[in-house]
C-alpha cells in the first residue's frame, strides 16, 4: 500500500483494516485533485476552470436511506422513527467488514479536515473516498486545517465513502441497495451505492447535531448568517424558495456562512468552509456572488454545457433540477475567516406562504418563536416541484427535520433559553403572496422584503407601534421605512375580508394540525404560541 502527501504520524487507515489498497493520497490540494479527476476520467472542465461531474443515480439525499446505530449511546436519546431509521451494530459492523474488503487494490483519498470555525467546539473529520472528486468536495466544504496540523492529526469522527459499493438488503439490513448510517458510539459515517456528495455534508450536519446540543448546550442550527458593520449578527432561516440565500447575501454585511451554524454562549460559528449552492437558473444578476465563485477549485454537479462549448447551461435540468456548485468559503469576496460572529441581535424565520395570509414581517414573542421554529412553515407553488399545480404547505421541523437526531423540542427548548440569554428580536418574514393567494394576489416585491429586514437590522422598528393579528398572535408594525404601510397588515390588502379570515382559520388549523405530534413534548410556554382563533376553519 502506497502512501502519498502529507499523513499523519498519529492515526492512519490501517486501524481500521485498510491495508491493501493500491495506492493512498493524504490531503491533496485543490490543484492535484483536479488532475487526478482529470486523469482518472471522473470529470471535466469548465471554460472557468470547474471541475464537472456526474453524481450517478443519486442526485440528491435519500432519506429513506440514511440510518442511526440504535446502541447503548443513542437507544434514549435518538428521537426514532421516520427520519431517524434504527441500524443493529451487528449489521453496521458486518457491512463495514465487506466494504474494507472491497477496497483492495483501490486508489483511496483520504482528506483530514474541521467541522466547526470555533475552535472550542471542532469536530477532527477523516474522510475516506474511492474517487477524488468527492475528495475535492470535502477540500471544499468542511474547514481546512493548516499544513503544520496535518502531521499530528487524530480525528474524532470518519467517513468511508464507497459510491460503487452496493449493499445486499437481504443480508445486510439496509432498504436497498445504497445506503448512509452514522454510528455515535464507533464515530463512523459509512456511505455506499450512491455519489451524491451531500450525503457526507448531510451526515456530518446530523453528527453536530446530536454531539452539540446533547453533549456541549449548543444549538445547532440549519440556516445562513450574517455580520454587521458594527458587529451585529444576523440569522436566516427559511426552507427552499424562500429567499434565504438571496436575502442572507448582502454586500454591506459579509456572511458568516450560508447554511448550517452553532450558537454557544458567546459566539455563532459556521459549521462549514465553503458553500454547496443550488445552480439551476443561475445568472449573474440574480446571484452574482455564486456566479463569480465558479471558478478553478469550484465543484459543480450534474450540469451540462451549452452544446459545442465548456460553458454551463445553468437552465438545462436533463439530469436533474438539483444542479449545484461547492466551493470553498473564500471564493466569496465579503466571507468572514475564519467564520464565526457574535451572538445573534435578529433572527429572521423566512416563510413564503402562497395563500397571503401572514404579514411581510411581524414581530414574534419568545413562545411564537419556538412554536414557529418547530413547525418550519413555507408553502411550495406551481413550478418549484413537478407535480405540483397549486400551492402545498409544507412544515419541516426547525427549518431542518431531515437532519435532527434529537426530538424537535429539545432545539426549541434551547432556542428559547438562547432568546433570553441574549434579548435577541426574531422577525417572521413572509416572502410570498400579498393580496390574496397564489394567483389571485401577488408576490410581495424583493426589495419591500430587504427594506423590511433592513429597518429590523438598523433598529428602526424598535420605537414604533405594533398590533396584533388576532389568528396568529404575531405583532405587526404600524409603519416600516422605505415600504408602503397599507400592504403591512395582509387584511387590509384583500379585497374580500370575510375571505381572508377564512384563509387565515385554515393555515392556522393545518398549523395545529402538524403540531399534535410534537405536542406532547412541548413545554407550556411552546403551546401557548400558537394560533389562538381556529372558529369558522
């Protein structure tokens, strides 16, 4: 077994039985993996120099695939069921023999690397690969440690990514053939049968949120952040379409990071050294940041050229409309390195509700919030999904369900103890419809919503007066710089006010509705955010 790069003299790979592989590359810079990709057929490049690749079969995660070790470690404290699918040790420890054996006479990337810019609270990554593409994405996504750290490195936790290893359901315990399941008590991640890179930023996500909030009273948190001038730190959560990455974006306040964070007593870190952006429609004007960080180094996944060229055509979608982009954290001009704020003065829970029921911004209470976090509301309209011809609620558990390991109220528990460590605002941000619902009213206009969240950011919705919508509770401002103040309150911009009462009733049911699961874990102060007015729904 050949070795090559620069290895640590504290831990290799052969404590865990690799012993036969051809040849072995320790942490190789962004540049060498590209030629190795290059020279080993797995991609192509771009006219800007990024590396392109195919997945394979797997586009995107597969949730009904992903597993936690039920053992002594996680029996009661992993919230079980649909999204926390129970794995034996015995069968882990079966699958991880037969994929060890696989890898004789293999090429193997083994990349040492950080979760966590707060170096109070970093997790020591391995991450072993098959293909140096999928190398290069943890290169680019997790943090790099300096040169000098490579040598002594010991890492805690190790993922063995195999795309081309295959299960046997049958006999190894998974649903099919591919599969990824974490283990607490080994500190392993194994990942077979598919070449979806986000499995492994998935998994290591779901790692820190169990290890953080169980072990270390951190909140660990699925959304973007961002910093201000004069230090002030900004949070965004909100699920797909509803402007998280846009609005997080901003010139005058350079990002902490766009994705996954944690909030300790006195700082809020990213998780991650890069970003890992949907490509779909890009463009220049609209994502100018994400355009310009296409560059060498870059990553992109499943798009295609326009024909005859190297260039991307970021509107073709025949593989798949997941296309995307990872990049390292510095291929953005204004990120912060390393990348870690204050603790947070304004959260902002982004939803886009297409029946154009709750306000373009409103003020929560401290039990709304955790109420609001829990339910993770937004509404899919026609076009963001196939199939869908009219809008669809949507609830996903504090803007992340996919990826909670502890039962949702534990994050909201947490989330309210932070709200009043640090007197911070949280703002729900509505993003969608005004004046009725999808296709009838129409979309509340970009730049009222960056006003909105402006004035909040600024402290100009501090001093002024705030009434109560009655379905939701919420407080709504009188008046809100630079934004018109009849579209404020959504009542006043519907025609047919009978109507919205109405439409308001049956948001607020399907609210409670989705909450009867959570509901008996939920404290006092949780249940008492809910809507309060259900009559004639």
């Amino acid at each position: 077994m050949q070795q090559h790069g620069v290895k640590s003299n504290q831990s290799g790979i052969e404590e865990l039985g690799i012993k036969h592989a051809a040849n072995v590359y320790w942490n190789l810079p962004a540049a060498e993996l590209v030629e190795h990709a290059l020279d080993n057929k797995e991609a192509v490049l771009s006219e800007t120099g990024a590396l392109m690749f195919d997945t394979g079969k797997f586009t995107g995660r597969s949730p009904k695939d992903r597993f936690i070790v039920k053992d002594a470690e996680t029996e009661n404290s992993v919230w079980w069921g649909d999204i926390n699918i129970a794995f034996s040790p015995e069968k882990f420890d079966a699958l991880m023999e037969k994929m060890i054996a696989s890898l004789g006479e293999k090429n193997l990337y083994v990349r040492d690397a950080y979760a966590g810019a707060d170096k109070n609270y970093q997790l020591k990554l391995r991450v072993i690969n098959t293909n140096a593409c999928s190398n290069l994405f943890c290169h680019n996504m997790f943090i790099r440690p300096e040169q000098t750290e490579f040598e002594s490195f010991d890492p805690t936790f190790t993922i063995l990514q195999i795309p081309e290893f295959m299960a046997d359901p049958e006999v190894d315990g998974t649903r099919q053939g591919n599969f990824a399941i974490i283990n607490f008590t080994k500190k392993m991640i194994l990942i077979g049968g598919t070449g979806y890179t986000g499995e492994m930023k998935k998994g290591i996500f779901s790692v820190l949120n169990y290890i953080l909030p169980h072990k270390k009273n951190v909140l660990s948190m699925h959304c973007s952040a961002n910093i201000g001038q004069d230090g002030d730190t900004a949070i965004f959560f909100g699920l797909s379409g509803t402007g998280k990455t846009t609005l997080s974006a901003d010139p005058n306040r350079p990002l902490i990071g766009d994705d996954e964070h944690g909030w300790t007593s006195d700082s809020v870190f990213n998780f991650e050294g890069g970003c890992y952006a949907k490509v779909i429609d890009l463009t220049e004007e609209k994502e100018p940041q994400i355009f310009n960080a296409i560059r060498f180094g870059a990553l992109l996944e499943n798009t295609r050229f326009h024909k005859g060229t190297r260039k991307v055509d970021y509107l073709n979608s025949e593989v798949t409309e997941n296309t995307r982009v990872a990049y390292p954290i510095y291929h953005i001009d204004n990120a912060v390195e390393p990348s870690v704020g204050g603790v947070p003065k304004n959260i902002f829970f982004l939803t886009c509700d297409a029946y154009g029921v709750l306000p373009p911004i409103s003020k929560l209470e401290k039990g709304q919030a955790m109420y609001h976090f829990i339910s993770g509301y937004t509404a899919k309209v026609a076009g963001t999904e196939v199939g869908i011809t009219e809008p669809q609620r949507t609830f996903s558990a504090c803007f992340g369900a996919a990826f909670l390991p502890l039962h949702p109220t534990k994050y909201a528990e947490m989330l309210g103890k932070k709200m009043e460590e640090s007197n911070v605002n949280v703002w729900l941000i509505n993003t969608g419809w005004s004046g009725g619902g999808y296709g009838v009213g129409s979309r509340m206009k970009l730049s009222y919503t960056r006003a909105m969240i402006t004035a909040a950011l600024e402290g100009k919705l501090n001093d002024v007066k705030f009434e109560e919508q009655p379905i939701f509770g919420v407080k709504i401002p009188n008046e809100c710089p630079n934004v018109p103040t009849e579209i404020l309150n959504p009542k006043n911009t519907w025609e047919n006010k009978e109507e919205y009462d109405a439409t308001a009733n049956k948001l607020a049911t399907a609210f409670v509705s989705n909450f009867e699961k959570y509901a008996e874990y939920a404290n006092d102060e949780i249940m008492a955010g809910a809507p309060k007015a259900m009559a004639n729904s």
